[in-house]
C-alpha cells in the first residue's frame, strides 16, 4: 500500500478544513483556536494554527494523507513544515472573495518553489457571493497552463473527490 503526502492549503477563510472534514474516513485533528485580529473575527471565530489532518483510502494500493495549513501568512513556517515530502499540493480559493486572490497568487508562487510536487488549484463555489471562473482566476493570478485549475464545492463529498483525483492523476502522471 502506497501513502500519499497531501497538503491543502490556501488564504484565511477558503474551505481548507471544509475540504478535509468532508472527505476524511477518519475524524479529523483540527488546530482551532479563537480568531485574534478584528478582520477575521468579522469573517470567522476560529482558524487553523498549526494543522488540519484527515485520511481517505482511495482503494487497496492507495492511501491520502491530508494536511491542511493554516492560511495566514504570519503561519508559514507550517507550510514549509507540511509541504516537505508532499507529493501533491491543492491551493485552495473562494471563488467569491476577490480580496483573497492576490494572497492565494502568492500562495502559489512559495509552494511552487517549494516543492516540485504536482499543484491543483481547485476554486471552491461554497457562498453565496458571485463566482469567478477558472479562466478568470488563471488570468488574475498567473496561473500557468501546466497547473489545472478546476471548481469544486468544499461541503461535497463527491466534488472534492474530483479535485483530490485530479491531483492524483498528475501524480501518477510524474511518477511515470
């Protein structure tokens, strides 16, 4: 059986532990604690300090290790922590927070150097604000044709299933 490094990462607010809490067959280790700073105690109570960790078996060769990161910056030394030995990364965005995209591009930008683990952006459509598209999003953050970019809801079983084996294939892809 083959274990998988997964990390989800991405800005404050964006669905990370969402995303893992809906797809782990395990109960979840979250790192919540209270929000500090007024901006996010508007947009949520808690946030994730340290990690977010969830489990999937995806059949009998195949086991994902999910860590999720924590989304303020002033916490990126987890994501170096997270990201070493990663064998895929998911950046994950709101597709209806416009104010997150420059921080999700330079999001992008530390895990691409960072690791030359396989990268999936995956725009969650989980509010009720208007929607940017993939191409939007490609556009607005630089996104290279080589990292695909494809929507997802993070309350979805099913959809975050997608984008985890999207990113699988690409894994599999660049093991070959």
């Amino acid at each position: 059986m083959r274990h998988y490094k997964i990390v989800v990462t991405g800005p404050f607010a964006a669905g990370k532990t969402t995303f893992i809490k809906t797809i782990t067959e395990i109960s979840p280790i979250v790192t919540e604690a209270p929000t500090t700073r007024d901006e996010e105690a508007q947009v949520k109570d808690s946030t994730t300090v340290a990690m977010d960790f969830g489990r999937i078996t995806v059949d009998d060769d195949y086991v994902l290790h999910i860590f999720g990161t924590p989304g303020q910056f002033r916490f990126n030394y987890m994501w170096s922590i997270l990201s070493k030995d990663a064998l895929g990364v998911i950046l994950l965005v709101d597709s209806g927070d416009r104010n997150m995209f420059e921080e999700a591009k330079d999001m992008l930008n530390f895990f691409r150097v960072k690791t030359d683990a396989p990268i999936v952006v995956a725009l969650n459509h989980f509010n009720e604000k208007e929607h940017i598209s993939e191409d939007e999003l490609r556009s607005i953050m630089n996104v290279p044709e080589s990292i695909p970019i494809v929507g997802c809801d993070a309350t979805d079983k099913e959809s975050v299933k997608q984008v985890l084996l999207k990113l699988l294939e690409l894994i599999l892809e660049n093991e070959t």
